[in-house]
C-alpha cells in the first residue's frame, strides 16, 4: 500500500511554493539553439589561481575536517577584506562563519533569529529564496513591494507600512537581484533609522556588492553609523570571483549571533567542504585583479544591453548593480509568464518572468547580462523580432 | 588557406574586403574559411603587440628555465599544463637540452614575479628546480623590430 504523502511532508514544506525560476530552464533545457539571458552566475569560470590552489592542497592532502566556523586562515582573509573595503572591523575568532554559500548562511540566520510567528519584512523583487527561507525558519514572510518610481529602492515608507508588533527583521539585497538596483549611502541611511526605531535585526545580503558600477562604490548595511551590531552581513565568492559551484559564502556579525549560527552549522553542516575553503583563500589573496577584469566585462555588456533593450522600445532603468536588467513588458500586452513563454518557444531566448521574484516583478522579465556580448547582441535581435509581431 | 594566413600572419586587421580581393574570393568565403580556422585552433587569436614600457605601464619580462620530474603516462604534458593555465604565464615551451620548460612571465614587478615563482610555480608537484632571467631590453618581439619606425630612405622620384 502505498503512503499517503501529503501527509507525510510537513506541513511548513508543503506551504513553500517551488522555484518559478526552475520551470522555464527544464523546457530550455530541451531546446537547441537557446540563447539563455536567464541564467543568475557568471559565465566565466573560475581564474586558474584560484582553482589551481584547490588541486595543491588536494595534493597535499587537504582533506580533513575544518573548524566548524572555517579555516582561520580564510577568516583571517575575510577580516582583512572587509577591513579594507568598508573599514569593517570583525574578529575572526568571533565574529565570522563561513557557510556552504550565502544560501546556507541566510537559511540559518533566520533560523537563529526567529522565532515561531516573528515576521520578516522583505522587500521585493528579491532573490527567489528570501521568502522560502524564512518560512521554513518558522517565521512569517511580509513581502513589501518596492516601486518602479524608486528604481526598485526600497524607502522606510513602504517598510512602514508593514510593521507589526512581531516584526524581527528586515532582509535587503542590494544590489539587487533580479533588478539591478542598488541603495546609495542616504537610502541606506533612511532604512538605518527605521531599523533602529523599531528595533529590527537587519540581514544584509551584499553577494552583489562587488558588481557595483559607476563613480560610487557599493555601501555596506553594516558600516553605516551605529548599524554594524545589528546587521549581520552577508558574501560570498561565487558573483565576484565565479566560484558558484563552490559553494562557499561567510556570516559576519555580533559574536552572539555567530555563535547561535556556529551551533546550527555545526550540527547540521559540520563546516564547509576544506577543498572550496581553500580555494577561497587564494581568490582573496589573488583574486582580485581576476575579479575586477569580470567586473570590466559586466560592466560593458550592461551598456550594451540597456541601450539595446531601450533602443527596442523596452522601458528600463539603467541597473546599477549586479548582472540583471529588469525591463517593463506591459506595453506588449502580455504577462509577464507568456511573454517568457512565448519568446522562448517562438524565438529560443530564456529569461526569467519578474513574477518569480514576487508579485510586484508582474509585467517585468529579468535578463541576466552575464553572458557573452555577442549572444546578448543575437539575443536582442531576436527579441526585436518577438516584439515586432507582438506590439 | 596557407595564402589566407600568410596575408594575416604580420597584420591581423586587413579588413575582409582586402582580402577577399587579393585572393579574388568572396568576403563571405573568405569570412567562412576564418570561422573554420578559428574552431580548428590553427588562428589561436588576433593579439596586439603592444611595447608596454613604451606606454608608461611597468612590465617585467622573466624566462623560467624549469626542471621537472616527468609522470608516468604524460610525461611533461600534465604540468605544462598546469603552469600554462596561470594568467601571469605568457608562453611555454618544451625543450631539449639543460633544462625541460622554457617559462616566459610576464607582471607589473619584480616583487609579483618573485611571489608567482616562489608561491605558486616552485611549489607545483614535480618542478625539481627554476632558474629566472629577468630581460633586460627587448630589440625584437615575435618577427617585429621594436625600435622607431624607419623611414622611407629612398628619393621622391628615382629613373
């Protein structure tokens, strides 16, 4: 006889809707031909120096275990890192976790941080495992839309507008996936006040932070005045040193946060795979001239695609951050799910509906510009055709 | 083909209609027959010899005569391999003779240099011994005279 699942999977599972990011890429998966604008990692692969360090110490027989928080040598590195990037003091006995990816991170944070019923103010369009997240942590998930007149920028007021006796935490993306947009120092300043005025922890999920384009820098949560106690910070190596396969992220925060996370970590991962770990040394102690040569490249094709997705007649705005571009489609008539589908069937070019990304990403497709230019450039092309019979 | 990459060997941006008229083909011919030589790896690129000092941008030159162990079934070919894949690494041979690997690097300074051979190149399973040759003055680079451009000694008319 056979079981009767439904009630078998838990309750809280059963209530997180699956990825709407995944069922555009089995049907593409299929296709010949594809151009895909649809895919959230770099298409380069990770620079030899870095991959080359992994195989040393394999051969040197670097296979062990590391310490549950991770090699003290790659915390050392972080320190060091963040120190130098936004002046950022952490402590690497105390203050720092490397997790199995940001992912892994994020999933434990909530978990540490929330308790049954606490809710989350999460500002959308946002990265697709936010809202899950914090939902399989017990909490409650409050989406807040953020508004195209903003850039997609999330303002205190909307955050107002949600809070409730439970609200814990305030959970931030910038620069943002799937839209690009990033939150200078002032609006970061507004969010900063609201945090403290209600007294929110607040993740900041910076994985983007190294892909900020233009004169002024990317800003972290944390090293705005009086927030680095409350903010926990999240990064990474797989955007900016194309290590997603990796699966190599870190925590920094209060040491009493950490720890509550180590415990997690520890009973559940143990540590991150010594192999990516070490890896991820060289990518701090090497990497960056790798890092800003892709940056470089991000960089161009980001012009290229935002004057073409323009020139087509697309209303956009020019992202500041990341590799996403999230244009408008309303004016073709259809959802965003058909456009997608539509253009990928008729066409062969894979983007992501905005929808997926929350319900205020409705009308909007999210294309990924981490890809060659001259796909970019066919892949233009072919949506110049899509849209010509279809306005 | 051959006359194909004679005509582009010295000059890598004849434009395709110039080419197309010496060998007295079509621009689309000759484009198809780029594109085969390009997937077949016999064009491995269309590089820019670009005298960097010259430019105000510091770059140190180093040789590498390096001595390896061979393995069994590859022989040099698996840490060849491996030392070529390094950025910093702008050619390498194999050689007969004293040593087995001829490494040319290329970096910014003396100071990246010495890290590249003493942290990554040096430490490599299988390299026995380096011994580095900082170049002095370059005179010519692959088939090219790097001094002034000279100049057209002749008369204007001459029977």
């Amino acid at each position: 006889m056979s079981l009767d699942w439904n009630a078998r999977i838990s309750p809280t599972v059963r209530a997180v809707p699956p990825s709407g990011i995944r069922k555009f890429f089995d049907i593409a998966a299929e296709m010949e031909d594809v151009i895909s604008l649809g895919v959230g990692e770099p298409d380069f692969v990770t620079p030899w120096t870095i991959r080359e360090s992994c195989i040393y110490g394999l051969e040197q027989g670097r296979t062990a275990y590391t310490a549950n928080r991770g090699l003290p040598e790659l915390r050392a590195e972080i320190a060091r890192h963040k120190k130098e990037q936004h002046g950022l003091g952490y402590d690497p006995k105390t203050d720092i976790l490397v997790t199995v990816g940001v992912s892994e991170a994020l999933d434990i944070a909530l978990r540490a941080m929330l308790a049954p019923g606490d809710e989350v103010l999460i500002p959308e369009p946002c990265y697709v495992s936010y809202k899950a997240c914090a939902m399989m942590a017990g909490g409650v998930a409050v989406p807040v839309p953020a508004r195209i007149e903003n850039e997609f920028r999330v303002t205190a007021d909307d955050l107002e507008a949600h809070i409730t006796g439970r609200t814990r935490v305030l959970l931030i993306g910038y620069p943002n996936n799937p839209t690009g947009a990033v939150m200078r120092r002032e609006h970061l300043m507004e969010l900063a006040r609201f945090a403290e005025a209600h007294d929110l922890l607040v993740i900041s999920d910076e994985i983007y932070g190294d892909l900020t384009y233009g004169d002024e820098p990317h800003v972290s949560f944390a090293a705005l005045p009086g927030m680095q106690e409350r903010t926990l910070l999240l990064d990474g190596f797989s955007k900016a040193y194309a290590m997603t396969g990796w699966r190599i992220g870190y925590a920094l925060g209060a040491p009493e946060l950490i720890a509550a996370m180590t415990k997690i970590h520890q009973y559940t991962m143990l540590c991150a795979p010594i192999t990516a770990q070490l890896a991820a040394v060289e990518a701090l102690r090497r990497g960056a001239k790798y890092r800003d040569k892709m940056v470089a490249e991000y960089n161009l094709r980001r012009g290229f695609i935002y004057r073409g997705l323009t020139k087509l007649g697309l209303s956009c705005f020019e992202p500041k951050g990341a590799f996403y571009i999230f244009p408008d489609i309303r004016s073709t008539g259809l959802s965003d799910q058909e456009f997608a589908e539509k253009l990928l069937m008729s066409e062969h070019v894979a983007l992501v509906p905005g929808s997926a990304f929350g319900d205020c990403g409705q009308g909007y497709v999210r294309c990924s510009y981490a890809t060659s230019l001259e796909k970019i450039d066919e892949a233009l092309a072919r949506i110049g055709h899509f849209l010509a019979r279809h306005t | 083909m051959n006359e194909l990459l004679s005509l582009l060997e010295h000059d890598a941006r004849r434009p395709l209609p110039e080419l197309a008229a010496i060998l007295k083909r079509s621009e689309y011919e000759i484009e198809k027959d780029l594109k085969t030589l390009e997937n077949e790896r016999i064009i491995l690129g269309y590089n820019t010899l670009i005298d960097w000092n010259k430019a105000g941008t510091d770059k140190v030159t180093a040789f590498i005569e390096v001595n390896l162990t061979p393995q069994r079934d590859v022989g040099f070919d698996a840490i060849a391999d491996r030392i070529s894949r390094f950025d910093e690494v702008r050619s390498v041979y194999l050689m007969s003779g004293n040593f087995d690997l001829l490494v040319i690097v290329e970096e910014s300074s003396l100071q990246a240099i010495a890290d590249f051979i003493a942290q990554r190149l040096a430490t490599i399973d299988g390299v026995t011994s380096t011994r580095s040759h900082f170049m002095l003055r370059p005179y010519k680079k692959d088939g090219l005279l790097t001094g002034p451009k000279e100049r057209d000694h002749r008369l204007v008319v001459s029977p």
